[in-house]
C-alpha cells in the first residue's frame, strides 16, 4: 500500500485555489471595464449635449441679430421716407389721411419797388379789394413810405402784430377830417403830394393796405378805397418810427403829438 503523502493532496488544492482567483479577478476586471466603458459614454453624451446646446444658442442669436437689423434698418428707412415727405417742393403741408391740408402762406417780405400808389391818380384811389376793412383783425404791418415825385421807396419798417392792432384801432374811431388842420391853396403842381406812406397789414384773407397822406395841399388822411379818416396824431405816432418817419411836411408841420 502507497504511503500517504500530504504535498499530493495540497498541490491540486493550491491549483484550485489560484484557478478560483484567476476567475474572480477576470470578472471584477471584466465589471470595472464595463463600469469604465459606461462612464466614458455617459461623459462623451453629456459634452455632446452641452456642444449641442452651446450652437443652438450661437444659431439662435445669430437668426435674431439678422431679423433685428433688418426690421431696425427697415423702421429707420420708414421714418426717414415719412420725414422726406412730410413736405414738397411746393410748400404744401402733407398731413395723415383723412386731415386736410392747407397751403402755407407766403411770407411778406418787403416793400413793392413798383407800387400802385406811384402810378395812381391820387392818394386816395386805393385800387378795389386793396383796401382794408378796420373791423378786420390784424396780425402784422409793414409800413413803406414812397418818394411819388421820383417813384422810389424812401423807407421800410415792419411792427408787432400788436402794434398793427393798436394802429386799426387808433384810425377806426377817427372822424372823416380833421378841422384842426389849416386849409392851404395851392397851385395844381403844389397840391400835388410828395410823398406818402403805405400801410400793409397782415390778415386772414391776405395783405389789406391803408395809404395815408400828409403832404401837398389836398385834404390829407387815412384812406382805405371806400372810406376815408382824418389825420390825426394818435396812429401817425405809432408807425412813423425809423425809416418810415417823415423830416417834416406841409400837414405834418401843423399837427402836434406825431
């Protein structure tokens, strides 16, 4: 019978055991390697999805920035094509639809070189329609006083809208003449004025003049084309400032207070 020896019952248990930790450490190997794996995915996955994310916005605010310009550029064009053609080249005022529009008035900007008193018959023949209406409502006067033996403008003086109504209203209470003034008798070529001075004011209905005499020998006053009014001192010192005021004259010399 063989002798028992205990190296042999050891030798294929130490095998054993090598071979079962052989197999273990293969399978923890092959978990840690499939764990490894996994969170490899889950990384690569999550800086995808943020790089996703990252060129939505980046597309995103490029879309917006080309839609803002283009409506920013497309108002500023508007707004410009609406100021352009607030106005024409023919002065007319343009308004939004369905609100009329009314022409602006020329300004007045001087006296006429060629007025009609330099070639009328007398001082007193405002032409028809000329004339203004003292009841009428004044915003401005230009006064222009004229040389009519030369047929020149002497002088040139505008006033206040305010001033132009103190003026109306100093001549509409006036009295047809004024008996204070002397009655001179001159010869026709004496008679004849010298000068005169032509009162333009502004109103609603366009320019109304007053043609005012006080010179010559014929019966001076504020003439209006269909009635006439006295000389008298309270308008004359109102406008005959400046340019406009005479040195002196034939009526002028008997009236105080101008």
């Amino acid at each position: 019978m063989p002798e028992h020896d205990p190296e042999q019952e050891l030798g294929p248990k130490f095998a054993s055991a090598f071979q079962n930790r052989a197999d273990a450490t293969e399978v923890s190997g092959s978990r840690m390697a499939a764990v490894a794996r996994g969170r490899v995915r889950r990384r690569r996955q999550a800086v995808m999805s943020t790089a996703a994310a990252v060129l939505v916005v980046v597309a995103i605010g490029g879309a917006w920035n080309l839609t803002g310009s283009s409506s920013m550029n497309s108002e500023t064009a508007g707004s410009a094509g609406d100021s352009k053609g607030a106005t024409s080249d023919s002065g007319v005022q343009r308004t939004p639809e369905g609100v009329s529009s009314q022409p602006i008035a020329p300004q007045d900007t001087g006296c006429p070189a060629a007025h009609p008193i330099l070639k009328a018959p007398a001082t007193n023949a405002v032409p028809a329609g000329t004339g203004l209406d003292v009841s009428t409502p004044v915003s401005g006067l230009l006064a222009c006083r004229y040389d009519l033996k030369r047929g020149a403008l002497l002088g040139q003086q505008t006033y206040s809208p305010a001033i132009a109504q103190q003026v109306v209203d100093a001549i509409k209470p006036l009295p047809e003449m004024n008996s204070q003034l002397p009655v001179f008798k001159c010869a026709p070529q004496t008679a004849q004025p010298s000068e005169a001075i032509v009162l333009r004011f502004t109103t609603a209905a366009g320019i109304r003049e007053i043609w005012v005499e006080y010179t010559g020998c014929n019966t001076p006053g504020f003439f209006t084309g269909s009635h006439t009014y006295g000389l008298f001192a309270a308008p004359l010192k109102l406008f005959m400032t400046g340019p406009v005021r005479p040195a002196g004259s034939t009526y002028l010399d008997a009236l105080t207070g101008w």
